[in-house]
C-alpha cells in the first residue's frame, strides 16, 4: 500500500468514527444524557504516539501480557 493509500484510510476512518460519536451524542441527547467536559475524546494516529516511545519502553508495557512459554514449546 502507498503512503497515500494510507493517508487516504486513515482519514476515512477518521471520518467514520467521528459521525459514529456525533450519532451516540444525538442518542444520548434524545433519552436525556447532559454532555459532559470530561467525555471530551480525540482521535490520535497510533503512529504519533509509538513512534516517540522507545522501543524498550513499548516491550515493557505490552510484555506483561504476552505468554512465551506456549508460543516457545510448540514445534514448527
């Protein structure tokens, strides 16, 4: 896929989960829900934060949940 391509689905996506969530608030607004300050949310590209986090640090978060022990005895 082109670096292009994927700014294009990157921003289609974008699009896509923006009107998702100004449908939820519309649905929260119709059955009485107040907006809130503190539901404030925003879109970030997973790229702007991985690629600023060091690499030993990113091992460290996700380690934790990885299981080795299965992966390493099976035979392929």
């Amino acid at each position: 896929m082109t670096p292009t391509e994927r700014k294009a689905n990157t921003a289609a996506m974008h699009y896509q989960i923006k009107r998702l969530w100004v449908n939820v608030e519309r649905v929260g607004q119709r059955y009485g829900y107040p907006w809130e300050k503190y539901w404030h949310r925003e879109l970030v590209n997973n790229g702007v934060w991985w690629n600023s986090t060091p690499f030993m640090d990113v091992l460290k978060i996700l380690g934790r949940g990885l299981r080795l022990g299965s992966m390493l005895s099976r035979d392929t």
